[in-house]
C-alpha cells in the first residue's frame, strides 16, 4: 500500500525541500474526507527557483547524446511498470479513482513515455535549396528550453505525463504545476518516477501552490518558452491571453462536448452498456466522457430502457464500493 506521509515535501531545483509560503495544503481522499498528508505551499520564490533550475540544467540536458536520453524514457517506463500497484493506490485513494481507471491512466502513460523515448532519435534536420545560388538552407529541430506544464485533477497522472515525458525526451526542462487536490497522481509521483530513472538534478522540478498567492506569475515569468495547460475553458481562455501578450508558445487542452451516435442496426445491449461507461466512468469527470447520445428513433425505446437499467447498477456499484 502507498505511503502518503512521505510526499510532503515540493520537488525544486533536484531537491525535495518545504515551499515558503505561509500557507499549506491538506490533501484528502475525496471519497472518506480522511487527510492523506499535509504540504507547505510554494511562494512566488520557489516558482523562480523552479524555472532558474530548469533553465539552468537544460543546457546540459540538450547536448546529451540522444541515445541516452531514450535510454533514461525507456528506463521511467520500466520503472512505472515494477511500480503499477503503488500507483494504482495513490490514484485510487487521492483522486476517488476506480482501480479499471486507474489501470487506464498507467497504460496510456506507459504508452506515452514510450513513443516519447524514440523523440531523441526523430529529432532529424533537413537540407533545402536556397534562392540564392551556391547556398542551402539547413534546418535544425532543437528544444524549445523550458516548459511550465499545468494540468488538472481528473486525469492527473497521465495528462501530466502526456507533457512531461514529450517535453522531457526532446531535450526541455520542466516545471509542473499539478491541480492541489491531485498533487501526489498529478505531480510529486512523476518528479521521484523520473528522478529514479536517472534525469539530471534539478531538469523537472514540481511545484504546488495556490494560485490566489502566485496569480499569474507561473504563467508570466520570463523563463518558459511553452505553457502546457489541460483545464477548463474560461481558465484556459485567460491562460492563452496571458502567453499571446507575453509571446509564448501555449497548448491548450479544454475538453468538448462529446455525442455518441447510435445507428439502426446496433446492438443494443452493447450500445447502452458503452453509453453508461462513457458518461459515468470516473462521475464523468473526464473531458472525453459522452454528453450526448443521439439514438435512431426505431431502436430508441429499447435503447432507452436498457440504459437506464444500465444507469441503475452503475449507482448500485458506487454504493456498494469500499475503499
């Protein structure tokens, strides 16, 4: 089982050391109310702390031999492997995860950190032909230097990595600002994940705070070059406006609005079994989780009573699930 007590502490600068704020954060199982650990937040000195080191470390970082920066992906993968069951708790008991939820959340950051660690290799440049006679053009694809990674609370493992491992593996440092409430899935977890796989000191740094302290220093300073944000549509809103007016590249991930369609020849059970799923998995906290179900009027009936059998079990199960 995880042992929550030992994440206390901010990942910066290639230490584990308290924040300075006055302020601190408890960390709860949202499924019992019951506090997993206690966190000094980090101030306004820590995130400068945290991009100084990233911006520092990453010059070394990119003139690493691209071999062995695969070779330190492809050795976090192998470690999120051995680890799977103390992540599987930390998610379930953290976020009020399902253990099928969480098993997808590993899976599709294994498969992340993977396809990141064959980046160094494809990194190639290009010779073109220039207009000007006796000349070329060369192109180069280089890091971009640093990156402030936010990302959010219901899918806190794996849509960090899906910043993390990519950013990482092309030779950027990091800074990632995982949702509160998530710290440990989100954030801290990924900082040890590749701390053990060998990452040099002080390249990805992971900071908790709140952000009525920090406002939108996190996202202004001056060092990241690239803002990574997965959240909601207003915040995200703000955010691309913040790095428009600040010349920052930004990538924006902010849900949608999601319709299932069922046809006239489905199969009906299925369909009102996978319509449950998609809405209802994980409360349908989940960007990708259905809004919609547009049904062909000649099965609609049927498809409907199945559905709301379905809906029915699916509450009956979380009643009746212990952690």
């Amino acid at each position: 089982m995880a042992t929550f007590s030992v994440w206390n502490k901010q990942f910066i600068a290639g230490e584990w050391r308290e924040g300075r704020s006055k302020d601190s954060y408890e960390d709860k199982n949202p499924y019992n109310d019951k506090t997993l650990v206690h966190i000094r937040l980090a101030n306004l000195d820590d995130i400068n702390d945290a991009y100084e080191s990233a911006k520092r470390v990453q010059k070394e970082w990119a003139q690493v031999n691209p071999y062995e920066r695969s070779r330190i992906m492809e050795r976090a993968a192998e470690l999120l492997s051995q680890r799977r069951q103390e992540l599987i708790d930390i998610i379930t008991t953290e976020t009020g995860s399902s253990v099928v939820k969480a098993n997808v959340e590993i899976d599709f950051a294994m498969a992340i950190i993977k396809e990141a660690a064959t980046f160094p290799i494809r990194m190639r440049g290009h010779i073109l032909p220039s207009l000007i006679p006796g000349k070329e053009n060369r192109i180069y694809r280089n890091p971009a230097g640093v990156v402030g990674v936010i990302s959010p609370f219901n899918f806190p493992f794996y849509l960090s990595m899906r910043s993390v491992a990519p950013a990482l593996a092309t030779g950027n440092g990091v800074v990632l600002k995982p949702d509160s409430q998530t710290m440990i899935a989100g954030g801290l977890y990924i900082g040890k994940l590749f701390e053990d796989a060998g990452i040099p000191k002080g390249l990805l740094n992971v900071v908790v705070f709140n952000t009525g302290e920090i406002g939108d220093a996190f996202v202004e300073h001056p060092i990241p070059r690239i803002i990574s944000f997965t959240g909601s549509t207003q915040v995200g809103r703000h955010i691309g406006e913040l790095c428009g007016r600040n010349l920052k590249r930004v990538a924006l991930e902010l849900g949608g609005n999601n319709a299932m369609i069922v046809l006239a020849d489905a199969d009906v059970e299925k369909a009102a079994g996978a319509a449950a799923f998609g809405k209802f998995m994980h409360a349908g906290q989940i960007c990708m989780a259905i809004n919609r179900v547009i049904v062909d009027q000649t099965i609609y009936e049927p498809f409907q009573k199945r559905k709301r059998s379905r809906a029915a079990i699916s509450q009956i199960l979380r009643r009746l699930s212990v952690r």
